[in-house]
C-alpha cells in the first residue's frame, strides 16, 4: 500500500485486503464516478481538483497535497452495526458512499503537543516535530448532495453460511429528487440502523421522513410510513403485556442541506422532534 510522504511518519507495507465477503460500500473514487446531478460548472471545477489529488487506493494516507479518501470517514458503516438473523445466519448492513477529500495543514500556532499534552515549541527545521490537522474534508455538492454518483446509501444481505450478498437495494431518497421524479438514489447522510424480526421483516428509516418494512429475504419494501422529521438512531423492539412494539425516532432533519458547506451553512430551524411507535393488533 502507499507510503506517507510526511516527514517522521512511517506507515505499514502492508494491510489485509480479504477476498470475501464482498464489500458493501465502494472502496474507490475518481472523477469518472462523479454525480449526474452536477451543474456543468461544479462538475468541471470537481473533475480538475480530484484528478490533481493523490489517489492511490483505499490507505493512502493524507498529506499536505489533496488526497481523495474512500469510502470517506463518514462513509461505509460507521453508524450503529449490523441487524443478524441468527436462525438463517444472514447479516444487514447499511452503508453509505461519501468520499472525503483531507489535507493536512500546520497547526496556526506552528506548535507540537508533548506526552503530557503540553504546548511545546519545536526545534527549528525539524519537521517532524510540527503539529498538522485535518478536517472531514466532506466532498458535497453546492445543493448538499455527496459529489459521487449514487447509489449514496444501501442496504446490504449477507449469507454468512457463504459469505455471499443476497442482495443490495437502496435505502431511502432525497425528497428534492423524488419531487423530480429521480428515485433510487438512497438517503443522504443518514443516522440509521436496522432490526431484523423473527417474521422476516426489517426495520428502518432514513433522513427522507420515511420509515421502512422490507422483507428480509428478497430486500423489497412492503410498507412505508411517513414521519413528521427524518428518522435518526435505531428502532427499539420490545414486549409489554404480551404485545409487540417497535419505536423510532423522528428528530433529523429531511433536507439536502443537513451539513454545512463554505458560504452555505446547513438550515438551523428548530426540529419538532418524536417518538413514533407502532404495535402489533390486540
């Protein structure tokens, strides 16, 4: 794998690269997997910076030159986990592909931290004393929307009896889309994970407002339900008096705009949050 080119920074030759499962969410980026929903000058202005940038496969690691990460450090499954079904040994993930773009800059005050955590300053010109940080480095579109071309979320059935995926589908749309008529993109940024019931069904929602049943053997959806505000976290599943209930909550917001980009900070209207619970017939 790359080798950092940061001054004292020693990075390992190698890491492991399994060959099953297989992945869950993309692993690589260019300016050939930019979204179709760019303006021509967006994508333009994209396409010059992402090809100048280091881009060296999945563990190149960041410099002081732009480096394309991927799938990104809010990408992949880096929310909650996974729903099992013990009994026929599959596993469901949900997933997002979000390529960051990371830089490193120094510190403003040019200083280092010592073991204790103390400011100190470092020897002159030896640069592998210095202090560099990074941002999220989120590659986001003008409309808030990831730069890549989706699917921007999915929902992933692993047979672990083979290691095979089952299926794939995408998990939730962007309302701003779909009032367009463009579906089967997947949510944008979402806090999500599925429970999976003993009936083959799985549960979850997304950022879109919707909460979600699919069935757990073939990935369609079999009903949806529309919430007052996006759905975040996981639902809860339990048992009172013998009846079932499954809650989640609404308290994400629906938009496009749920990060802040330069010049275009993310809405800051109050969210009307709640818990929506449904139960099964007496």
């Amino acid at each position: 794998v790359p080798k950092s080119p940061m001054p004292g920074e020693e990075t390992w030759p190698t890491q492991p690269f399994p060959s099953k499962p297989a992945i869950f969410a993309r692993q690589a980026f260019t300016s050939k997997d930019l979204s179709p929903y760019l303006t021509r000058e967006e994508h333009d202005g994209l396409k010059q910076r992402i090809d100048a940038a280091r881009n060296n496969g999945l563990f190149t690691p960041p410099s002081t030159q732009d480096t394309i990460e991927m799938p990104g450090n809010n990408g992949g499954a880096n929310f909650g986990g996974v729903a099992s079904d013990p009994v026929h040994g599959w596993v469901y993930v949900i997933s997002k592909d979000l390529p960051s773009m990371l830089k490193l800059t120094l510190s403003p005050s040019g200083t280092k931290l010592d073991p204790t955590g103390q400011a100190s300053t470092p020897p002159a010109g030896d640069p592998r004393m210095l202090e560099y940080k990074s941002g999220f480095g989120f590659m986001i579109t003008e409309n808030g929307m990831p730069v890549i071309d989706p699917p921007w979320t999915s929902l992933t059935a692993y047979d672990l009896n083979t290691g095979d995926i089952q299926w794939r589908v995408p998990l939730g749309e962007v309302p701003q889309l779909a009032e367009k008529g463009i579906t089967g993109t997947g949510s944008q940024f979402p806090k999500v994970n599925p429970v999976v019931t003993a009936g083959g069904l799985i549960f979850t929602g997304s950022n879109d407002r919707m909460i979600r049943a699919l069935d757990s053997s073939t990935g369609k959806t079999l009903w949806e339900y529309k919430t007052p505000a996006g759905i975040e976290g996981m639902p809860a599943v339990y048992e009172s008096h013998g009846r079932e209930y499954i809650v989640f909550c609404a308290a994400g917001r629906d938009s496009a705009r749920t990060r802040s980009i330069p010049g275009q900070p993310a809405s800051q209207a109050p969210i009307h949050g709640s818990y929506v619970a449904f139960a099964l017939p007496q």
